[in-house]
C-alpha cells in the first residue's frame, strides 16, 4: 500500500538561511495489516517523512524533493490535497490540537461529511469506528469533557470513518507518538503473550 522509493528532501531553514537535508534516499514498503514504526532521534526527518506520506510535500511545504511516494499505486505528488485524504490521514500527537467538532459523535462523522457522504452511512460507520475503538460509551460526550486517553482513542477513526465505505485496508492511517490506547482496544501491536497492558505475562 505505502511505497517510498528514494526519498530525498532538503530545504532552506527560514530562521538560519541554512539547507537543511531532512530526507535522504529513503525506501520504505508497508502493506495491509501491518504496523510499521519509524523511529529515531530529535530532528532525524520523522516529521517531514510523515509530511511526504500525507502529500503536504512538497504540495505545501516548499523545498528540493526527489524520489517517489505511492500509496495504493497513486503517486502523491500528483494527488490533489483534496482527494489525499481519501488514501490516507494523519493524527496528531496532542489530540486536542486537531479536533474541529463539540461531542464524539460528531467528530467521527466530521471526515466523512467533508466528503459529502450520505450521512445514513455515516451513522453506521461512526458507530462501527466507535464500536471498533471501544468508545461507543462516549459518543454523546463532549470532547472537552474526555481524559487524554480517551481523546486518543477518539482520534484515530476521527480522522479515518470515510476509508469504512470503501474496501478494507485501502487507506494508511499514520500516527506519530503514543499508541498504547489503541492498542488496548483492538489488541494490535501487543508483544507475543502480552495482556492488554501491553506487558508479557
């Protein structure tokens, strides 16, 4: 589904008037029902590699870019920034700076909406996202009024319902940051033996 083949992206740093070389000859591969983690030090290109998976480059954010960046076959750099959110999504790492909506429900509806979807089917896969999150108890609370954990748990499918009226497992979904909360429950990513604490027994 994700394929990056050579990713190379520098900029200037409009504070230092520096080229900063952020990306160099990157090659990543991620399928289907795989999780993959990126990981690294403070200011290693995790960020901007995360900008080049979601299209903002170099749609947005200007530089020098080389290499490739498909997602289910499409190269992003020749997708317009209206249609990318229907390949793929990104969640923040402080949930609060990214919800739009008053209560749950009407978060998870916000994406699909956006899209014009019929909101009968909106309905049913807000309620499967929740169901799925194990936040069909929240659906009428306002956002405002959840923990940081359940925000987090609230976030992902508030970012991805719409990829529910099509085929499973036809869009990416990247989260940087913390993924305990999900992993609770739906139980991925949990070391072999692992209870839902994520710690092996």
């Amino acid at each position: 589904m994700i394929d990056v083949d050579g990713l190379s992206f520098s900029y200037v740093n409009a504070l230092t008037g520096e080229r900063v070389d952020a990306l160099d000859g990157v090659d990543l591969k991620a399928r289907p029902g795989t999780l993959t983690l990126v990981c690294g030090a403070s200011g290693c290109g995790k960020s901007t590699l995360m900008r080049a998976l979601t299209g903002l480059i170099p749609q947005m954010t200007p530089g020098d870019l080389s290499g490739t960046v498909r997602i289910d076959g499409r190269e992003l750099a020749e997708v317009p920034l209206t249609e990318v959110g229907h390949l793929c999504s990104s969640v923040f790492q402080n949930p609060r700076t990214q919800f739009f909506c008053d209560t749950v429900a009407e978060e998870l509806a916000f994406c699909g909406e956006n899209y014009g979807r019929d909101r009968a089917v909106l309905r049913e896969q807000s309620d499967r996202a929740a169901a799925l999150m194990g936040i069909t108890h929240l659906m009428d609370r306002k956002l405002s009024s959840l923990s940081g954990g359940q925000l987090r748990r609230s976030r992902s499918p508030a970012r991805s319902p719409s990829r529910r009226a099509g085929p499973p497992g036809r869009r990416a979904d990247l989260e940087p940051g913390p993924r305990r909360d999900r992993r609770r429950a739906t139980g991925a990513g949990r070391p072999q033996g692992a209870g839902p604490d994520g710690r092996r027994r």
